[in-house]
C-alpha cells in the first residue's frame, strides 16, 4: 500500500487499506474526492500497477452497491454460483476498459454498467438457448420474443415485471432516461423509495427525488405520442 501511495497522490492520505475501504463506503465524504480515489484505482487495475489490490479495493469500496445488484437480481439466476460468476466477469470486463476520460462518476458508471452488462449477458444467453432449441427441433427463424409488447400509460412495454424484459425496458429507456435510467427502474419497477436508490447512487433523496420526477416528465412526453 505504502509503495502505491508514494505514486498515486489520491490515495496517499490513507493509512491503512481498510481506512481507504470505510472513506469509500462513506456517503458524507466530498463527491469529488471520492470519485478521484476511484478512478485512479480503475487506472491502476487497467496500467497493472499494484492491480489485483486496486481491483479488491474497487469491490469493497463498491460492495455496498454490487450487494444490491447481487440481491436484486437473484431470480434471474439459476444458482447463486452463476450469478456470483457472472457479475464479477461483468464488473472487472468493465472495470478494465472504462474510459476515465469521458467518465465523470466513476462509481456510479461502474454499479450502473455491471448491472447493464450483466443482465444484456444473461439476455444474449437465453435467446441464444432458445435458439439452440428451435434448431433441434427443426424450427427456423425464431425470435426472442413472437409479438412486441404493448406500451403502457407512459409509453413503456408491458409486463415490465417480467424478469426476462428487464434488459429490454432499460435499453428502451436510455435515449430518454439517460443517467437516470437506473433511477427510475428501480422506483418505477422494483419499488424502491427515492432514499434507498439514492443511497445506491451516492445521491441525496431530495436529488434523487427531483431527478426520477425529471425523468418522469420526459416519459409522460413520450407517452402522448402513443396516444
């Protein structure tokens, strides 16, 4: 730790790693300052200075976050084993090809993008299953889904509680969401209160009560055109 400290001046303030882990984890630090702690220790995974401890540290600075995405996306899995596997290769592919220089917030690009690549992972499987399975049973041209959904009240799919059409539900919602996309998924979808995705996020529940209602207004915009 003390060799790395020496090279890397946004970490040398921290006596221990465990002290860096509890600065992470902690929500009434400065925004700015945390966010430089974590980009150089995704530059030190993707330089390989010190990497396997900068990358432990990224996941205990993060756990908090991971953990919500582990427990949230649980049914989608068979095994606990297979989930486990799957976002740890989500986090660290992400981890090591993020672009510091046009990320902003490291943090939630990294929560937000593991869970994104995890679940368009588990999608690109299933379809590739069900493929498979047309093919051994002589079926040609199947498609992941037989008929578009229907749009709801505000112009989104129908059945959004289905687990299978979660990854389609934040594609469709990215172009009008954009960064609050996870936002208003987990509001609107999992039922989660403003503070608690706010706390995932590193957002006050104020901000992130203003922002999901930003968000929805642009929705509710859309939703006229399926009127």
């Amino acid at each position: 730790m003390r060799r790395v400290q020496s090279r890397r001046l946004a970490l040398a303030g921290f006596v221990t790693p465990s002290a860096l882990v509890a600065y992470l984890n902690s929500r009434d630090e400065d925004a700015g300052a945390r966010n430089a702690v974590f980009a150089t220790l995704v530059s030190m995974v993707q330089e390989r200075d010190e990497g396997a401890l900068a990358s432990t540290l990224l996941w205990l600075g993060l756990w908090p976050a991971l953990d919500a995405i582990y427990r949230r996306r649980r049914r989608c899995f068979e095994s606990s084993d297979e989930l486990t596997s799957a976002l740890s290769f989500a986090f660290s592919s992400l981890v090591a090809r993020v672009d510091l220089w046009r990320t902003h917030r490291v943090a939630a690009t990294l929560v937000l993008g593991a869970e994104r690549d995890l679940m368009k992972a588990l999608q690109r499987t299933r379809t590739e299953v069900a493929q498979l399975e047309a093919l051994h049973q002589g079926t040609v041209g199947l498609k992941p889904w037989a008929e578009p959904p229907a749009a709801s009240a505000l112009g989104l799919p129908a059945r959004l509680s289905l687990e299978s059409e979660e990854g389609a539900l934040r594609e469709w919602l990215l172009p009008l969401a954009g960064g609050d996309t996870e936002l208003v998924v987990s509001v609107l979808l999992h039922e989660e209160s403003h503070a608690q995705v706010g706390a995932r996020l590193g957002l006050a529940p104020e901000v992130a009560r203003k922002r999901f209602q930003r968000a929805l207004r642009r929705l509710r915009k859309m939703a006229d055109k399926f009127r």
